[in-house]
C-alpha cells in the first residue's frame, strides 16, 4: 500500500502531465459555493475520480474537481467541493488535496464554508471571516508518524488564521461595500445538526458559527505552513426552540442566494494577494 507522502506525489505526477498552470493560491469552495470556479480565466478541470489517491465527493453542492485557471493574474488551483468526516473518510483522506496542492506549489489556501450562526448578531446571508476555530471533531490529520517533509511534530495553532490574511479580506469587504463579519468557527463532526441544548453550549464558549468541515484543512495548510484564510457562509441563525427544523435544502438555497456578494469579496481578496 502507498504510504500518503507517495500517493500525493502520484497525484502530482498526473496533474502536471494535464495542467500547465502553476498554482500560487489554492481555494476550497464549500456548499453551494463551487460556482465560483467559474470565475476563473483559462480554466483547466480535473475530476477527482480521474486523480490517484483523491478522495470523491459525495454531497449535493460539491461537483467534486481542480480547477485550474487564472484570476486577476494570479495562478489558482480551486477545489470544486470538498470531502468530509462524515462520509467516511478518515481525516488523512480530507488532508490530501491540501498536501496536494502545497505539492503543486501553493502559497497560500483560501478555504470556505456553509455555517450555522450562534452568534444572534448574525443574519442568514452574512459572510464572516474566520479569525479562529475550535476543533470539536475529536480527531486531526496530523495523528500518526509526522512527515518531516510536510512540516513539523508540533506545529501551532495560533498561526492557522494569518493575521494579514484576515486584514485583507476586511479591506477587501470594506472596499466592495459588503457587510463582513468576523467570529470563531466550531468544527463538529456531523451529519447531525445541533440540538438547542449543544447550541447554547457552542455559543456559551467562544464559537460564533459551527460547520462540518474547514478545520481539517487548515490544520493541514498550517502544518504545511501556509498562509491561510477562512470564510464562512451564514445559512442559518439559532434562536430558540419556537423555530422550525434545518434542511440541507435550506442550507443551499441561502447559499445561493449570496453567491454574487461571495464572489465579489473572493475576488477582492485574490486582487490584494
């Protein structure tokens, strides 16, 4: 069996026999979000199904393939959906197309998400940026023999939300006239979404917004020592127990209805990177 240092470089391998472009930045595109990959100038699809080693996507909302292209002369890898715990897969598998791209030659990781709002200051539609997280998914992708060639045993935490990074999006916001937020994200494992009680109890330690995903390639982009950023979707605000159950259905409609502000402000970002 290939140990995942070697399934990374076989992936490489196959990407630069089809890809010309050479990636500085790379973007995960969370729920509803993947249209944003569009955008791009030049454009160059690689479906995950046809990569060695990566792991397929398999919610609604995530077309599941690198897109390769240009935007504001930038060269960018975009990940048209993302793999989650929930599916299955181990936190290794999640980490892969992070290692992969960092194989390709990223600098820097811009990661988004569709999340729950526990902060009542939020509305649904809001954009926030992540300024830190806290990990609720019992587990990471750096448990296990540690690849030096990645990056160290220990790697901090603190720097996974780079300081420059956040200022540059809230510029960019500023800029564009959009309505930001800034707030800490809780990752959980899910396919559940929270009860009132485990609501409140989010809200009381610190988390602003709660999703299923995003810590898992951070602490990867961090321990490969990139530069990331993070940015959540508000689909939903939690209130109290007179409101109506979530549906993923509703999840993507509210998503869809804040692609143009998103890819506005993502856009922003890259033009400042």
């Amino acid at each position: 069996m290939l140990s995942y240092k070697e399934k990374r470089k076989e992936a490489k391998d196959y990407i630069l026999q089809r890809v010309d472009i050479k990636p500085e930045i790379g973007l995960i595109l969370g729920s509803g979000l993947g249209e944003y990959s569009e955008q791009l100038e030049n454009r160059t699809k690689l479906k995950y199904d046809d990569i060695p080693g990566m792991p397929v996507s398999t919610v609604e909302g995530h077309a599941g393939e690198f897109v390769f292209g240009e935007k504001h002369g930038k060269k960018i890898v975009a990940m048209n959906g993302r793999v989650h715990y929930y599916e299955g897969y181990s936190m290794k598998e999640i980490a892969f197309p992070v290692w992969v791209m960092k194989e390709l030659g990223i600098k820097k990781m811009i990661v988004t998400n569709a999340a729950g709002g526990l902060n009542t200051t939020f509305r649904p539609g809001d954009l926030m940026i992540v300024t830190d997280h806290l990990n609720f998914m019992g587990s990471n992708p750096l448990i296990g023999e540690n690849d030096e060639e990645i990056g160290p045993r220990f790697p901090a935490m603190t720097d996974a939300h780079t300081a420059h990074m956040v200022d540059i999006a809230e510029k960019a916001a500023d800029r564009a006239n959009i309505h930001i937020m800034k707030g800490v994200y809780l990752a959980i494992t899910g396919p559940v979404y929270e009860t009132y009680a485990m609501s409140k109890f989010q809200r009381l330690i610190g988390a602003d917004a709660v999703g299923m995903s995003t810590v898992p390639e951070l602490i990867a982009g961090t321990h490969a020592g990139l530069e990331n950023l993070a940015i959540s979707c508000i689909t939903d605000v939690v209130k109290g127990k007179d409101e109506e159950s979530l549906t993923h259905e509703e999840v993507m409609e509210v998503a869809q209805k804040v692609k143009p502000k998103f890819k506005e402000l993502v856009n922003n970002v890259i033009k400042e990177l």
